[in-house]
C-alpha cells in the first residue's frame, strides 16, 4: 500500500469525518423523498409508497444507530454511505415503479 495522500482512500475526509454530516445530508434526503412520496402513496400498486416511505424512516434510523455505535471511522462512514445510497435506491426504485404503472408503460 501507497500513503499517496492524492488517492482518493487516503483522503482525511473520508476517514476523518466524525460522521455528523451524514446525518444531516441523510435527514434532507429523507425529507426531500419523503415528501415527494407521500402525494403517490394513493397511486397504484397499493402500498408501494407507503413501504418506501417507511423503508426511508427505517434507514434513516439505522444511519443514526451507525452514528453512535460504530466505533471506527472508516467502518461508520462506509455504513452511513451505504444506508443514504440505499435511501436513494428505494426512493427512485419507488418513483419509478409507481410512474411505470401508472403511464401503463409495462
């Protein structure tokens, strides 16, 4: 291994970062989604908004819990990373699924 600090594993903000800021990004998107959801949650297929919408509650929770109980640094911000990029993929996988139905693209 290189300690080259232009590498982007060897950048103190990816390894330093006592993880705060995830949670502040992740409580907007969970915002920003969730009130982009909530107006599709009476659009077919039934549920579907709802379970995103609960999902992206769930995740958020988890980001919190990560916060506080993950020692190591390296270890919680690659799990506060993987819980909002899952908040996103159930978001847009939301969005998209209930637009196909409804346009009768399938």
């Amino acid at each position: 291994m290189t300690d080259d600090p232009t590498r982007i594993r060897n950048q103190p903000a990816l390894s330093t970062s006592s993880g705060a800021i995830w949670l502040i990004v992740g409580g907007l998107f969970a915002i920003i989604s969730i009130v982009v959801l909530v107006p599709l949650v009476t659009r077919q297929p039934a549920g579907l908004a709802m379970g995103g919408i609960v999902a992206i509650v769930l995740l958020y929770l988890a980001m919190v819990l990560v916060r506080f109980r993950v020692g190591a640094l390296r270890r919680r911000l690659g799990w506060l990373a993987a819980c909002m990029l899952a908040m996103a993929v159930v978001a847009l996988a939301s969005v998209l699924i209930i637009s196909t139905v409804e346009w009768n693209i399938v």
